[in-house]
C-alpha cells in the first residue's frame, strides 16, 4: 500500500506539536523542570520538525499533493512555538501557504464543484478559515500587507457549526448548523472568524499611506462593537472567579475572543491617538485606545491568576500563559507612548490640563507598574521583552523624578549592545513607531525569491488535489 509522501509529513507534524505541548507544559513550571528531560524533548522536537520539512520537499510540495495545506498550516504553528519572539518566517510560511490555497481553489466555495464531496467541501471551508485568521493575525503582527483580502474574487462560505460526529466521508449532503446557543470547538472558530474580518478590514484602513477619516474609524468601531455584542453570552468573558465553567477551553475561547476585540480596538484609534494631544476632536478615540489598552493588561492580570494551583486554567496554563503576549506587548507600548508625553510635567499639571480626558493618568502608571516585573521576568530569553523593559524602565522613572535625562540616542546597535551585556539607551520614538505605525518592507524585499512552476487554473487543480 502506497503511503503519499507529504501524509507522512503532517503525521511528523502532529508528533512534533505533541512534544512541543509536552514540552511547554514543563518550561512553564520551572520548579518542576528536568533540565536533561527538557534536552531530550528538543532534540525530538528538532528531529520531528526537519523530518515534516523533509517530507515536504521530497513530496514537491509546490505540486499542490493532497495534505499539503494541512502539513504546511502544522509546519506555520511548529515554527511560531519554537522561539519566544516573533519569527518573520512565520509570515512567510503563511504566504506560501496562501498562494498554494489560492492554486487549489480554497477561495472558491466548494460546493460549486460537483466532484467535490459534502466532507471534502466542509473540511476546505475549515481549513480556509483558519487560514484567513492566521493571516490577518501575523500580517498585523509584522505590520505587512495581508495575503487574503476581503475581494469579490473570494467567495468561500463559513463553515457550518457542526460537530466531528455529525458528518464523515459517506455524507451526501451536509446537515444543517446546530443552534447557537449549542456551543462547539467550530463555533468558537466560526465566532473568531467573523471578528478578524473586521479586523482586516480595519488593519487595511489603519495601515493606508494616507490618514484615514475619523468617520471612518468610527463607523468600524460601530461594526466591531456589534460583531461582538452579538455573540451568544456563553462566548462573552465575565472575569469573576466565582462563575463555574464546566470546559476550560471554554474559558480560553472566551480570553481569545475579547483579547482580538480589544486589540482591534486599539489598532483602530491608534493613529488617532496622537492627534487628540493637540486636537479635541479626537479625544474620544484617545480614551477608547487607552481603555482598550487598559483592559488587555487587566486581562493579563485575570489569566495569571487563572493559571495559579487550584484555578481554573492550571492544567492548561502553558497555553493560557502564551495567548495574551503579543496583545500585552501591543497594550504596553500603547500606554509608554501616552505616558511619555507628560515630557517630565507633573501629575497633577498635566491632569488639569487634560482635563477633557476620562482616563485618569494614574490607572495609565498602575497599569505599568504592574506590567514592568513581568517583562522583567521574561527579559532573559526573549530580545523583544528586554527593549520593552528598558523602555517602561525608563517612562516610569520620569514619572517618579521628572527632572531625568531625556533618552539618549544610542550610536551603536541595540542587538550588539544586548549581547554583550552593556546598558542599552532606546529611542522611545522609534520603539513606538515600529510597535504602533506600521512597518512597510523589509530592507532586502528585492531579494524575496519565487520557487516552483507557474500556477495552473485553479478548477484543474481541484479537480485532482484536496
């Protein structure tokens, strides 16, 4: 029996996610940790990680085989884990991964192919979906265009809420969607992926070369708002410990879902953000960014709390302690920018000056204070956490001695300097327009390469690959 090359490949990819999830389940409790254990596991992370991407060249995965998109989205996550910073190959990986889809016709609903069956149709439509929230997701966190945007050539349906047992192989045609209020792992996905749509769309308004009306802003903040408000209330996350959950994916979904409206938030009114110092026309957009901010870092503080012994979240805390970082590096930048334009003055000057403001300036320094240990902590094994705590190290000791030097442009490079253990100076204004404005292209993106054969029409490839 022959066994296709690249199927191989996404079973090498499940036993590398396997170890993976075994693996961070011991790094997040030091005090339980077996440091040879922890060798052994990444040495069979890194056996079962080439072993996926060997299968994939050897199965020429550019030809669009069967369980190519499913080994290269297992591959995408592989690689996300694998270090503590963003890893730009992670975008670039989702791109190959993408424009494959496009050649196979993910972006077309399947139910227009006749030779397509009701499995094979739905389980595109899932894979599809994912593969658009990892998109929007790593687009903004790069601050690159998106891959999959929201066009007429693009006509792929949602998938149905449904669970794995009520349809296989056999079905001819698909039952209709559960209710609602039945709540499902799709449901969640379903859920999310209505929210990272208007996500898109506000990461392609916020990212334009030209400022975008304040009209605009607010009507996708209008739409943001009622996209949320309407899901059933078992996905609406109610911070009381006293509130019993019977599935603590559940609760996970339930962070996750609030943690992209609040960054969503921020995102939209960040441009704006700058504006309301000088102009009162925006100052609702400053306290909603602000607020918005405010409330991912008190939701870092409610997952760490989960994640303690006896909580609802400690038998999952791995993955609950890694689902908020990039939004609490989003929030932390967010308030160093507004911190940092007190230049020096004294809290109650500038409180009186800002008078028109309903965020007190306070709650912006307890939110800091709170989050610099953190940071701190994770300073050592992460380069994007130690720029993050040179920075907060500096706004909340202006704060405290507002006659303190102003930031000192460092000549030399941060990275040299952080490796070799020597005080680093950071510009407050470049760290914020890298974290907060968007980043176009990369220094060397004439040398972005293009492998394989030209595209096909898509219906033929459908026609002989899932």
């Amino acid at each position: 029996m022959h066994v296709p090359t690249i199927w191989i490949g996404t079973l090498f990819a499940v036993l590398c996610l396997a170890t993976l999830h075994q693996r961070l389940s011991l790094t997040i409790a030091p005090d339980a940790c077996n440091p040879q254990l922890i060798f052994e596991y990444e040495n069979t992370i890194r056996t079962f990680r080439n072993a996926v991407k060997g299968c994939l060249l050897t199965g020429d995965y550019m030809k669009c085989a069967p369980y190519t998109i499913e080994t290269l989205l297992l591959l995408a996550y592989i690689e996300h884990y694998q270090s503590e910073d963003s890893k730009i190959e992670v975008w670039m990986l989702l791109g190959i991964t993408s424009r494959l889809a496009f050649r196979m016709g993910y972006h077309r609903e399947a139910s227009l192919f006749s030779h397509i069956s009701s499995f094979r149709a739905e389980m595109r439509r899932r894979k599809w979906a994912l593969m658009y929230q990892l998109d929007v997701m790593t687009s903004f966190q790069y601050g690159l265009p998106r891959m999959i945007s929201n066009t007429q050539s693009i006509d792929t349906t949602e998938p149905r809420n449904l669970l794995d047992g009520d349809f296989s192989e056999d079905t001819t045609i698909l039952p209709q969607s559960r209710p609602s209020t039945e709540v499902t792992p799709v449901q969640y996905v379903l859920l999310r992926n209505r929210l990272l749509s208007v996500f898109g769309s506000i990461f392609d308004l916020t990212t334009s070369t030209v400022l975008p009306l304040h009209s605009k802003v607010v009507e996708l903040d209008t739409v943001l708002r009622d996209t949320y408000e309407a899901f059933p209330p078992i996905w609406h996350l109610r911070m009381s410990s006293d509130l019993i959950v019977d599935n603590p994916s559940t609760l996970i979904a339930q962070i996750r879902l609030l943690l992209v409206y609040h960054k969503a938030q921020c995102v939209l009114h960040r441009r704006h953000l700058l504006l309301a110092r000088t102009d009162v026309r925006y100052i609702v957009s400053r306290d909603l960014c602000i607020t918005a901010a405010l409330e991912i870092i008190e939701l870092h503080a409610f997952v760490s709390h989960e994640i303690e012994p006896g909580q609802r979240l400690y038998d999952y805390r791995w993955k609950a302690a890694s689902l908020i970082k990039q939004e609490f590096l989003l929030s932390t930048t967010i308030l160093c920018s507004e911190l940092n334009d007190w230049n020096g003055q004294a809290i109650p000057a500038r409180a009186c000056q800002k008078s028109t403001e309903t965020v007190p300036i306070t709650k912006i320094v307890d939110a800091l204070s709170y989050a610099y240990p953190i940071w701190l902590a994770a300073s050592s094994v992460s380069w994007e956490a130690h720029r993050v705590t040179q920075v907060l190290r500096h706004v909340l000791g202006r704060v405290h001695n507002p006659s303190s030097a102003p930031i000192v442009f460092s000549n030399s490079s941060i990275e040299e300097d952080f490796f070799s253990g020597a005080q680093v100076s950071i510009n407050i204004e470049s760290f914020v327009q890298q974290h907060i404005m968007p980043a176009w292209w990369p220094s060397d993106i004439e040398n972005f390469g293009h492998s394989g054969q030209p595209a096909t029409n898509a219906s033929e490839v459908v026609s002989t690959s899932d």
